[in-house]
C-alpha cells in the first residue's frame, strides 16, 4: 500500500468515526427522517459546483505556469497532474498539494523547486478569495469578522515575507554560508524567486477573481444541499457560513481540517441559521462529501489515469513533499 493510499484510508476511518459521533450526538432517527425527504439532485449539483469550484483553479493552475514560463505541456496532461494533487488534501492547509509539482518534475522535467510556490500562491488566493466572500457574506452579521480578520493578516503577513527581499535575502545568505544547509541555498533561492514573481501585484488579480468565483461555488454547493431538504437558508448567510468555516479548517493545522469545519458549519448553521440539527447535520455531512471527499476520489482518479500515460510513474512511488524537500534530484 502506498503511502497516499495509506494516508487516504486514515483520513477516510477518521471521517467516518467523527460523522459517527455527530449522527450519534443528533440522534439517528432525526438525521434518517430528513434523508427520507431529501432532494438527492441537490446533492448533484452540489459536486457539480465543488467540480467547477476544481476546474477554476485549473485554469488559475495554468497561469501560474505560464507566469513561470513552463512549457510542453499538454493541457490534458497539466488537468490531470493539477488533480492529483487532490490525493493529498488531507494534509494541514492543503500543503501536500505540492505532491503535483512532483508529478510534473517526473513526467516533464520540470524542477520541483520552480513550481512548487504555485501551491503557496494559490493558498494566498484562495485566503484572500475567501476573506473577501466571509466580507461581503457577512453585512450586517459581525460572527465571521473575527476569522476574516484573521485571514486578512494571515494574507498580509505572507504577502510581506514574500515581496520583502531583504529578510529573504539575508536568510538566504545564512543558509549559504551555513556547512549543512548550503547545498539548498541555490535551489532554495529559485523557489524563493519563483513565488516572488507570483505573488507580485500584478500577478495576484486574475488568480484572486477565479479564488473568488472557486470558492463561491462551494459556498453555493452548501445552499443546494440546504434547499434540497427544504430549510429555509438564506444564500448569503449559507456562504457566510461554508466560508467561515473553511477558512477556519485552512487556519487550524488538521488534516483537511477534519472536525473543526464539520463543527463549525453544524454549530452555526443550528445557533445562527436557525436550521434543525437533524438537518444541519445531514446536510454538513453531505457537503463535505460533495466537496472534501470528491476532491480526494477525484485525484486518486487522475493519477491512476496519468500512470497509464507516463510508466515513468507505475511501479515507482512519486516523490512525496518531504522527500522534496529532503534534497532529491528535482528539488
């Protein structure tokens, strides 16, 4: 068993053992009556949307490479290297998405070390995309200010450390001179140099619309489900709060922010949306299937059908993020 298999398999018995105990905690008889009623065309669109929510940042995916000058690749391949990387999701604020930087470095040459900031800028985006939904969702409504807040600061203080070139600088001249590290100093350098030029202002405003409209969808995809069993939630409020709670799962370092998205979507959608707890814990659980779940499924998918293009990776476990960093050949 590989090591995403094994990781998959222990997020996925984590999953099932935490919608356990929210099932048991709201009582199985309520959560079975809602599902009874259910409108289970809500739940496809609800992937739906998560799916146009993936392909959005596909394309945000392409531009970062062609604003590396990352050429021959076809854009069926690129569509599925960029999947794969769902295969790690379950890692803390989605940073094993780097897992396709590798993929590409194996199948077309390219250096980890020069794409792999396309996964810091695309956590920027997606922070900053966010913060601006929790913003406008959240008129007349101060609950998800706090986290807006947060991931405000969060976003300014990346964007600092990124475009200030004389700390970054500095700690990369202590880590040239340095006895043990200063092998890295020049690969750590075209990282470094990469993620300037993508987190660079006139860089971030095509990336940051298509966060914005990427992660509408999946605020969106939360309203469906509501509507699908017939609650009455507001649209905004239902973004408001899927947003909210994602960003909360991306802040906290859990895998796939397991448990604090789950409760913070149930707990807001029951004290503020004025939502069942039956159905607000039916259409939670949903919802992360449509969303968390289907990303996974998905990127297990894509490389499964990337290994049948390129037996460069059949047979061979592709570099893992750690490994990367470890000092392989294409970091």
């Amino acid at each position: 068993m590989t090591v995403q298999v094994r990781r998959f398999v222990s997020a996925l018995l984590l999953g099932v053992a935490l919608y356990g105990v929210y099932i048991a905690v709201t009582g199985f008889k309520e959560i079975r009556a809602g599902l009874a009623t259910f409108n289970w065309l809500a739940f496809a669109m609800a992937v739906a949307l998560a799916s146009t929510n993936y392909f959005l940042r596909f394309l945000r995916w392409q531009y970062y490479l062609r604003r590396l000058d990352v050429r021959g690749v076809e854009a069926s391949d690129s569509l599925l290297i960029f999947l794969s990387g769902f295969v790690l999701t379950m890692t803390p604020g989605k940073v094993g998405e780097v897992f396709k930087s590798a993929v590409l470095g194996q199948t077309h040459g390219v250096p980890v070390a020069r794409t792999a900031p396309i996964v810091v800028a695309e956590r920027l985006t997606d922070l900053i995309g966010v913060v601006l939904l929790i913003l406008f969702g959240s008129a007349g409504f101060t609950s998800g200010l706090p986290w807006a807040m947060a991931g405000g600061g969060a976003v300014l203080v990346g964007l600092v450390l990124i475009l200030w070139e004389r700390p970054s600088n500095a700690l990369l001249a202590w880590i040239g001179a340095h006895p043990r590290l200063g092998r890295i100093a020049p690969k750590l350098r075209e990282a470094i140099e990469s993620l300037r030029l993508l987190a660079s202002p006139s860089a971030l405003l095509w990336p940051m619309a298509l966060s914005i409209v990427a992660w509408a969808c999946e605020g969106v995809a939360l309203w469906v489900v509501l509507q699908g069993f017939r609650a009455s939630a507001p649209l905004l409020l239902s973004v408001f709060f899927y947003e909210t709670a994602s960003l909360a799962g991306a802040l906290i370092p859990v895998p796939g922010g397991l448990g604090v998205v789950e409760t913070m979507l149930r707990e807001q959608l029951v004290r503020l949306g004025g939502v069942a707890a039956g159905i607000a814990t039916s259409s939670m659980i949903l919802v992360r299937f449509a969303t968390l779940w289907w990303a996974v499924a998905v990127g297990f998918g894509a490389l499964a059908m990337l290994r049948r293009r390129h037996p460069v990776l059949r047979g061979t476990a592709v570099s893992t993020p750690s490994s990367a960093a470890a000092g392989s050949s294409e970091v």
